[in-house]
C-alpha cells in the first residue's frame, strides 16, 4: 500500500516566516521551502496552500524510512508534545533542501559556462571578421 502525506512548518528564521512544505509518498521525502514574509494567520498560510500548491517546486525525492506509529496513546501524546516543542526543520527535509540548492547551483552554474562560452565565441568570430577585413585593404 502506497501511503501519502504532506505537512507544513511554520518558524521564524532571521527576519522572515518561512514555511516548509514535506510531502512524503510512499518512502520517498520532498520538500519545498517558502518565505512567507510578515508573519501569517492561519486563513492566510490555508488561502496559500489552496491557491499556489501546485506552482511550488520540490525537491527531488530521497529516501525516507517510514515510521510506524506508537501503539500507546500516553506515547503519542509525548511525541506530539516533543514535535511542537522541536523548533526547526527535520534532518531529512534539510538534506533534501540542500540537495535542491546543490542542484539549482549547477544549472545556474551552467548556465553562466554556456553564455561565456557563447560571448567568447561571439568575440572571436568578430576578431577573425576584423582580420579579414584588414587582410583584404577594407
């Protein structure tokens, strides 16, 4: 059986609210971070999710143990109460933050290859124009 589920963290980081979306599919972790600014209400961070979930990029999907449930409903209170208190983000969702931000470095970095590439090209053809026309008395 293949189970999903999506969860949103709320914290402050620095000067800005930022939100970190997890959607776990199966055994599979991706998550995706938002700054939200000013910090928001609850109708806000519900009017957000409705109307730009599906425009958020995630990150690409690592493995992710899945958790069995404590059976003990004393024990669940507990964890409950200890993920409220923990402030931040989860290892997993961290590491596959950074795995998105390792790979936007490298299309970025890329990118800048190609248009350097391209500008040296550029200047090449024209140096080998101006050569031509000097060669020919122009």
């Amino acid at each position: 059986m293949n189970r999903q589920s999506a969860g949103l963290t709320v914290f402050f980081e620095g000067q800005f609210w930022v939100g970190i979306f997890e959607r776990v599919s199966g055994d599979r972790l991706s998550v995706c971070r938002h700054i939200f600014g000013a910090e928001p209400k609850d109708s806000e961070v519900w009017e957000f999710i409705l109307r730009d979930y599906e425009r958020l990029k995630f990150s690409t999907e690592v493995e992710s143990p899945v958790r069995k449930a404590a059976d003990n409903p004393k024990r669940r209170q507990r964890i409950a109460g200890k993920q409220l208190q923990a402030s931040g983000v989860g290892t997993k969702s961290q590491q596959a933050l950074q795995m998105q931000r390792e790979e936007m470095k490298c299309q970025r970095e890329q990118r800048g290859r190609e248009l350097r590439e391209a500008e040296k090209q550029r200047q090449f053809e024209l140096r080998r124009q101006k050569r031509k026309a000097k060669h020919k008395g122009r």
